[in-house]
C-alpha cells in the first residue's frame, strides 16, 4: 500500500492545496454573500416609497431570507418619510444567521443584482470581546469536535480536512478524541437536549487556555431546525447560560450551513499563529 502511495506521490506529484501560500480555491468557490448598498433600490430610491414595505423601496431579498439574516429596517431609515432611504449606520446582513442559502441572490440578480456571492474567508467573529486572543498556543493545535444535534454536512466538511486535498498535519494542526488533549473545542450541531450533558462534560475536561469554535448555522443560533425542535432551539451564541459560561473563553463564531474547510482552515490557522484581535 505505501508503494502505492509513493508511486502514485512520485508520478502524479503533490495534490494537496497549496493554501495558506496561496489562496488556490477551487472551480466555483464561494465563501460569502456580499451586500453591495450603491447598488440596492433602497440606496437608490428609484422607485416610489411604498407604504406597505414602511418606506423601503424593495423588501424582497428581506421576504425570501428564512432566517431572519436580513433586516432592511436595520440598515436603511427614511426617518424624514419623504424621499429616499438613507443608510443607518452599523446595520448589516448579519452574516451569523446566514445560512448561505443563496435565495437572496436569486432573488436581487433579476432586480438590482446588489447581492452577490463573494471569495471573503474572514466572516468569523469574536462575539463575546474582551478576552485575550493573542498567541497562546506554542506548537500543534489539537482540536475535539463534538456534535450537539447535527444533520452531518458539518461533520463531512471537518472529515475533509484530513484527507490528503486539505491535508491538515502538515500545518500542525490534528484532530483529537480526547478533550484532555485538546487547544479548541469545534461544536456542531443545535445543542440537543440530549447532548447537553456530554458536551459539559467535554468542556469541563478541556484545560485553559483555550478556544471554543462554533461551527455552523446551527451552533450559533439552532440553523434550519431552530423552529422544528420540540423546545424550540436557539443554539449556543445567543444563550445567555453559554455567555457566562464562555467569559473566561477565547469564542469564535463560524457561520454557515456548513461552512466550507477552507473556512474551517482558516479560523484553525488564525488560532494557531494567535493572529485572532
Ligand atoms: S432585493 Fe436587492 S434591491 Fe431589493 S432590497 Fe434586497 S438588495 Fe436591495
Ligand atoms: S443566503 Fe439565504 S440565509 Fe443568507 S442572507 Fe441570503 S437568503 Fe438569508
Ligand atoms: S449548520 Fe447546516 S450543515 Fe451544519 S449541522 Fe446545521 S444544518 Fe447541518
């Protein structure tokens, strides 16, 4: 089998990504969804003011968002009533309730074309701020995933790290079963009931310092099941119980449903070489 590999290695070179030398995505890549406000109707103001959309011009990529990730409201004010929108500043596509489903693009590429898919890997956030994020971790990063109620496509995109395409040992970074072990805990899935018990468990045995990474739509706020659990679901980002759990814990949000292993990778290399602010 290893002289397999070799002569496979030695006749066909090296298939791994060369990422993060360089950014080698793949055909058709996409790792964001990219608000362009110049081009909005709502910016422009082209069409009348309507009384039913509460003086936006167009509400529609706002209608089809199933999460909510889009709030019109929030980012444009015509406080005046007359005239056209103008931009409040601060308000965004919130991009932690994101599912990359794409339906806002589809939606706006046949009115304005203001949204579109873009190549941005740095849409993680530090949601709870304050604590120190520099470089803390000296050598390898281990990392324990733990499922808390996943569909799977989460899991599929970490199974892919370490096959020999993202290949992550040779960035020093491994996967581990054991939270004794471990620099980051990497939490998929809607934090089930069920799976409330062992993922305590899990954290308490995962000594500090260290990073918790929330991966996912369903993580950061219960996804595409938020509503279809029994109890309802609002995943860990906005828990209050988790907040205060995590105050002495370095917390990344990672969105998207799932979000791709250069993503993933990305967030990982950021931890390793302390380059989080
Ligand atoms: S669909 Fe396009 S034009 Fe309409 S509000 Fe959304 S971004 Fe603006
Ligand atoms: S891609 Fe889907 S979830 Fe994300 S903002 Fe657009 S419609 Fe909402
Ligand atoms: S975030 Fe999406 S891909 Fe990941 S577990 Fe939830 S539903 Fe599945």
């Amino acid at each position: 089998m290893a002289f397999f590999w070799t002569y496979n290695g030695l006749k066909f070179g090296i298939k791994s990504v060369k990422f993060p030398k360089e950014n080698d995505f793949y055909d058709g890549f996409i790792s964001s969804i990219n608000f362009d406000e110049n081009k909005c109707l709502n910016s422009k103001g082209l069409a009348n003011l309507s009384e039913k959309n509460g003086d936006l011009t167009c509400i529609e990529c706002e209608s089809v968002c199933p999460t909510g990730a889009i709030s019109l409201h929030d980012i444009y004010s015509n406080s005046s009533g007359k005239g056209k929108a103008s931009r409040k500043s601060g308000g965004a596509l919130d991009t932690n309730r994101c599912i990359f489903c794409g339906l806002c693009v589809d939606t706006c590429s046949d009115i304005a074309s203001a949204i579109n898919y873009g190549k941005d890997l740095n849409l993680y956030t530090p949601p709870f701020p304050g604590n120190d994020r520099g470089k803390i971790f000296k050598r390898s990063l281990f990392v324990k995933h733990i499922d808390t109620g996943s569909c799977g496509a989460c899991e599929s995109e970490i199974n892919a790290l370490s096959n020999p395409y993202y290949n992550i040992h040779r960035l020093g970074i491994f996967i581990t079963p054991s939270p004794r072990f471990a620099d980051v805990l990497l939490v998929t899935g809607t934090y089930t009931k069920e799976m409330s018990d062992i993922f305590f468990n899990v954290l308490e045995n995962i000594p500090r310092p260290r990073y918790i990474v929330l991966m996912g739509s369903c993580s950061l706020f219960g996804g595409i099941f938020k509503n279809g659990l029994k109890d309802g679901n609002d995943g860990l980002l906005f828990n209050d119980k988790m907040k205060k759990l995590f105050k002495e814990d370095n917390v990344v949000a990672l969105p998207h449903c799932p979000p791709n292993p250069f993503e993933i990778l990305n967030v990982l290399l950021l931890i390793k070489k302390g380059d989080f602010k």
